[in-house]
C-alpha cells in the first residue's frame, strides 16, 4: 500500500500549500498557484509579436532574432507578488514553475521554437552565495525543460561584482554592465540560437551587455526571454 498521498495529506494539515500569489490554500492539484491566479495571470502575449514594446527597447542598440517578456509588472499586482517571493523569500519553485508556463508559450511562436540553448543572466559568484540561488537561472530551468532545450547556467558568467542597479539612470545602468561578462567557452555556443533569459526587463542594459558579449562568437541568434516586463523602473 502507498502511504505517501495520506503521509502528504498530513502533513498539508499542519503545513498548508499556498497560492504564492494570493496566499489561498491550494488544492491537492494545483501547484503554486490557485487556479483562480493562474487564469488571471497579466499575460503579454508579446511571443507573437516581433514588434512589441521588450523588442523596441532593443532597436538601435544590439542586434537581437526576437524579445519578449511573460507577464506585465505593476506595483501591487501579481507579477511584483511572485517576483519578490522568487528573489527575497526563497519561493525558487516560483520562478521553475513559470518558465514552464513561460516555455509552453515559447514553443509554440515561430520566433522562438528553434531555440537551441537557454542561458540565464548570471550573478557574480559574490552575488549569487549571498543570495542562495541566480532567479534568473530558475526560470531559463523551466523555459529549458517546456522547450527541451539545452539550459547552460555557468558559459556566460558575470566576472566583476557590480553595485545595484535599482536607483541608476539608464546611461548610469549601461555603465555600469557595460564590461562585466564573459563567456567561458564559445565553441559550445558557436551557430547557435541563444535564449537570453532574465527576471526583469526594465531599460535592458543588463541583457544589451549580455548579448554583446555573446556576439563575439561565431554564427549565434539572440533572442530575449524576460519573465517581467517592467518599463521605468
């Protein structure tokens, strides 16, 4: 006989699953979100669309195949809910369980369902054993795994350690980036189609910095991946 369900079952009593969204308990088939959140999350539908506002944050700064971003940011709303349970309190489910959801869409648009290799925007070393865990590396995870594509979290690394962005202007976040990354070894990436993936897109200059480094190899196609869109901040 299998004890594990009545084990779960009661354990669920004292340690009830929530909705990270709206914090409702979930049912024994949902996953980490309500089914009620999850149709209503605030989808962009930009996957579509070659000319959407991620993508135009682009023209005339890096040559880019597509860009896109999962969901609308708003202060209070959903996205900000699960994006703070995914970098300040530890919820790294959040962020595999959306690029799932994230790569199920990917696959389906012409403009991405060719994409060969998924790579997340690193955190320095520094950074990243502060925090615990790179976000953005838990959501090219689940985008990878819905796209079977190749997840490379450790070609593209961050080699200088950076101070925040969050309170610089857009020429002080380019400066900032500008000379930070490097790739650790190009022929794994050489005639690819590169899935650039971050948390949030707010001025680009993260992801600009990223996929000018990544152009120095031969052959490659960078497409933008973000799982928040988040224009002005």
């Amino acid at each position: 006989m299998n004890f594990n369900p009545w084990i779960k079952g009661f354990a669920h009593l004292f340690f009830p699953r929530v909705c990270q969204a709206c914090g409702h308990v979930l049912y024994a088939r949902e996953e980490v979100l309500c089914t009620k959140c999850l149709y209503r999350l605030p989808k962009t539908n930009f996957s579509e669309h070659d000319e959407n506002p991620v993508s135009r944050t682009f023209w005339g700064r890096v040559e880019l195949n597509a860009a896109t971003a999962f969901l609308f940011f708003s202060k209070g709303g959903k996205t900000q809910r699960l994006m703070h349970g995914l970098k300040y309190r530890g919820k790294k489910q959040i962020g595999i369980y959306l690029g799932k959801l994230f790569g199920n869409e990917l696959k389906k648009s012409a403009l991405f369902n060719d994409v060969e290799v998924v790579i997340p925007v690193p955190m320095h070393p520094k950074k990243q054993q502060k925090r615990g865990y790179n976000q953005s590396a838990l959501i090219a995870e689940g985008i990878a795994f819905s796209m079977k594509a190749e997840l490379q979290k450790n070609n593209l690394v961050k080699v200088v350690n950076t101070s925040s962005q969050t309170k610089k202007s857009r020429y002080g976040r380019w400066d900032n980036v500008k000379d930070v990354f490097s790739v650790n070894n190009a022929l794994l990436l050489e005639n690819k189609h590169i899935l650039l993936v971050d948390d949030v897109i707010t001025t680009g200059a993260t992801i600009e910095a990223c996929a000018r480094q990544l152009h120095t190899i031969p052959g490659v196609k960078i497409s933008v991946a973000s799982l928040a869109h988040a224009p002005g901040w």
